[in-house]
C-alpha cells in the first residue's frame, strides 16, 4: 500500500489504536467502523451492492490471511463483521491489524475504481464523521 494516497493514509489513521487499547477493544473498533460504512454505503449502492464488494474484497486478500472466512453474500453486514470479529480474535493483534487495513484498503480500491478515488475518500470521511476530524485529517 503507498501511503502517499489520501484514501490509503485514512484508512491507516482510522485503524490506528494506541499501543495501550486490548486487541479486543482494537477488533471491537474496527467492526464498528466496518458498520458504519456499510450503513452509509449501503444507502448508496444497497446492501447486495456492499456485500459484493466485502465479499470480493475478502476473496482478494485470502491469499496474504488464509485464516480469514470467506462470507456468504446472502448474510447480512452484521453477519459479516461478526465473522470478521471472530476472525480477527482468532490471531495476534498485529496480524489482525495487517489483515484489516488489507481488507478495508482493497475495498476502498474496489470502490473508488467504480465511482472514482475523490469519491471514495469523501465518502469515507462522511460515513466516519462521528471520528474527532483531526485524526481524519
């Protein structure tokens, strides 16, 4: 990942916990942030829409994480992050940080190869807005 890219130093930001914070209040994070963004994005491109870009996302970075699940894409978002929770509980916080930022960075790409990178990014933001906004900046 560059982390020149504007999209790509949000996602790192937005995963970014303190050395301090349990990898279980790490995990718990990012299955917020995950609900979040389908929540919003769901009202963009639909539920079925999200859940095929999750899915292809997933399919995409089995091959660095083979511990992931593969998802169903008749679950629901809750389904999938549930599994994504247990997935990443299952491993050591750094494998499990490394694994998520993949996820959500070869997601973002799908989606900003379909509506473009700006995009993307102000999506991001507006579905996090609820994050204080000099950690998003």
């Amino acid at each position: 990942m560059e982390k020149n890219d504007k999209r790509q130093q949000l996602i790192i930001k937005m995963l970014a916990f303190n050395d301090a914070a349990s990898h279980a209040d790490a995990v718990a994070r990012a299955e917020d942030i995950w609900g979040r963004l389908a929540t919003h994005l769901s009202q963009l491109i639909g539920e079925t829409g999200f859940n095929a870009l999750y899915g292809r996302s997933v399919r995409l970075v089995l091959v660095q994480f083979d511990w992931l699940t593969m998802p169903k894409s008749s679950q629901s978002p809750g389904t999938l992050f549930t599994t994504l929770k247990n997935n990443l509980l299952s491993v050591d916080a750094a494998s499990a940080n490394d694994a998520n930022i993949a996820l959500l960075d070869t997601f973002t790409k799908l989606l900003s190869g379909l509506i473009g990178e700006a995009l993307t990014t102000r999506l991001l933001h507006t579905a996090l807005a609820d994050e204080p906004e000099e950690k998003l900046k």
